[in-house]
C-alpha cells in the first residue's frame, strides 16, 4: 500500500519535483478553475467580469457577481482524474457579497499493491476544498475580499486537514479601464498531517494588471505571480541550470481578451513557468498556451478553456453560471 501511494504521489506531483518545488502539499489548489482565468494564463486575478469562478483566484473579484448566481464548473486533469467545482454568491447590503464554494479533485481508483507489488485491491483518492468568502466595496474604486478554506486530502488510509485564508484587494478605474489586485493565496497549514511532517501550504502572492481600451473592443492583462520566490533554484528543472532573465520571466503570465459583441469573449494566454516546466525531451508541446471562448445569454453564461496543466494531459475547463 505505502508503495503504491508512494508512486501516485510522485506522479501527481510530477510538475512540481522538475521544478523543485516539491515543499509543499495541497498542490491541487494551483489547478484553475476558472474557464475564463486559465484562457488567460492561468492566475488572472485582475479582470473585472460577472463571473463567480473569479472568486477561487481572487475573493475582491467578487464585488462585481450578479446577485444570487449559482456555478457550476467541470475539468479534465490526468487520465482518470476530473475536478468538479460549484458555487454561490449572494449580495449583502449595498456594497457587501458573501459566496460559498466548494472543490473536488478525484484522481479516480487506484490499484493497491503489497510490498512484493502483488495487487491486493483498489483505493480511491482526491483532494477536497471547502470555503467561504466576503467582498465589500471599500468605494467606487477599492473593492477587499477575505476567504477561508478547509482542506482535506484522502489517499486510500492516509488522510490530512489544512486550514488556508486568502486575501485580496482590487483597484478598477471604470473610465480609463484599469484594474489592479494584489492577492495572498494559501495562508494557512496542517492541522492534521498526511505524513509525520505536516506540509506547508502552497502559498502564492499574485499581483495583477489588466487594461481595456476605450474605442477597441480588447483587453490586455499581466499577472506576476510566486512574488516570494526569486531563490535561483525555485523555477529550475531538476539538473538544468537557468539564468537570471528566465527566471525573471517565468513569473509572469500574459493574457488578451478580444469581445467580438457584448455578450462574447474569446481569450488566448501564455504562461512562462509553465512553458518551462512542462517542457519533455526539449518539446514545449504547447504547453504555456491556453485558449477559451465565452457566451451569456440573459442570466446564463458558459465559459471553456484549453490548457496543459500536466505532463501526462492537456485539460479542458468548462464553466456554467445562472442568476436566478
């Protein structure tokens, strides 16, 4: 049994050892959830939508959710492995909107092994996240948002409990179309570890940028993230030295957004590290670039993404909103 969790683990966690990050545990948290985020590099945690899925990167985002809007998100990880994701926000007062969330990632059932490698059985695994979050509008510009998470990781016999907070704020300009937001990701720790050590926590300080253009039917964003790390190991691929400028690039994401009509998006992003990271025997496989489109009709809204996420597959990201 060991054995076999051992070898599941390191393959989960297969993008994070090649970069050397491999400290941390709740990895599944970096995974988007967002159609419309990860269309744009991953991380945005700037762009001003009616959308609730913005709420997992950046609880101040929240000020701009439609009251009473139920969501609904699908997505294919590894072969086998899906994350389902839901959740609802609700206006409070004139300025205030509270959502609840939840996360669940299933790695689907795995083969369970003796020390001799005979199988002896199957078991199941999967991370799951539970939160709650509050944004208020501070004035016509400054929105602020807190959200508190509970996690928990089941692999077969071993399980853990975390509790996480993030924090966010956002700056929107309307009339010259500028957002900016700083977010702290993943404050928190182990209450109940999975191993003798607890984990820490994959804790990310993201900054981000987006512009729209006034007379152009565009939007431009940048997203800086892992803003604590600047160590010259942190993005190196396991016995591959890299230099200063790349490893200054590969904190950052670049993302457009093109608005064919008011009730459209279309959305291409390219993320450094991940280009980096994902890269196989000197083949990027497309690996950085992600594409997604989106639609709302009335109180409906959809939105799908492509992107890679891990070497073993490329993932598809479907979002399904309704404000009653």
């Amino acid at each position: 049994m060991k054995k076999a969790l051992a070898i599941f683990l390191l393959a989960l966690s297969a993008p994070t050892l090649m970069a050397q990050t491999g400290s941390t545990g709740y990895e599944f948290l970096n995974i988007p959830t967002s159609a419309h985020s990860a269309a744009l590099g991953g991380n945005n945690v700037s762009i001003i939508e009616d959308d609730a899925t913005l709420l997992f990167n950046n609880p101040a985002l929240l000020a701009n959710v439609t009251d009473k809007t139920l969501n609904l998100n699908f997505m294919t990880y590894m072969s086998g492995s899906n994350k389902l994701s839901a959740a609802f926000a609700k206006q409070w007062g004139e300025r205030g909107t509270w959502a609840v969330a939840a996360q669940v990632l299933n790695y689907g059932k795995m083969t369970e092994t003796n020390e001799n490698f005979e199988e002896i059985g199957s078991f199941s695994a999967n991370d799951i996240g539970i939160q709650g979050g509050y944004t208020y509008l501070l004035n016509d510009q400054w929105s602020g948002g807190v959200q508190g998470k509970v996690l928990l990781s089941n692999y077969g016999d071993y399980n853990s409990v975390a509790l996480a907070v993030d924090l966010g704020v956002n700056y929107y300009h309307e009339d010259n179309g500028i957002s900016f937001a700083l977010v702290a990701q993943n404050l928190g720790g182990e209450v109940s570890p999975l191993y003798e050590k607890a984990q820490k926590l994959p804790f990310n300080l993201v900054m981000g940028f987006s512009k729209e253009f006034a007379n152009a039917p565009f939007r431009i964003s940048v997203t800086a993230d892992q803003l604590t790390h600047w160590d010259e190991d942190y993005f190196a691929v396991s016995g591959e030295s890299i230099s200063g400028s790349k490893r200054f690039l590969n904190h950052f994401a670049l993302g457009a957004d093109f608005f064919p009509s008011a009730q459209t998006w279309v959305a291409i992003g390219y993320n450094f590290r991940r280009a980096y990271e994902m890269k196989v025997l000197d083949k990027s496989h497309w690996a950085g670039i992600s594409l997604g489109a989106g639609l709302s009709i009335k109180k409906f809204k959809v939105g799908v993404s492509y992107g890679k996420y891990h070497v073993a597959a490329s993932s598809i990201i479907a979002n399904v909103s309704y404000s009653f």
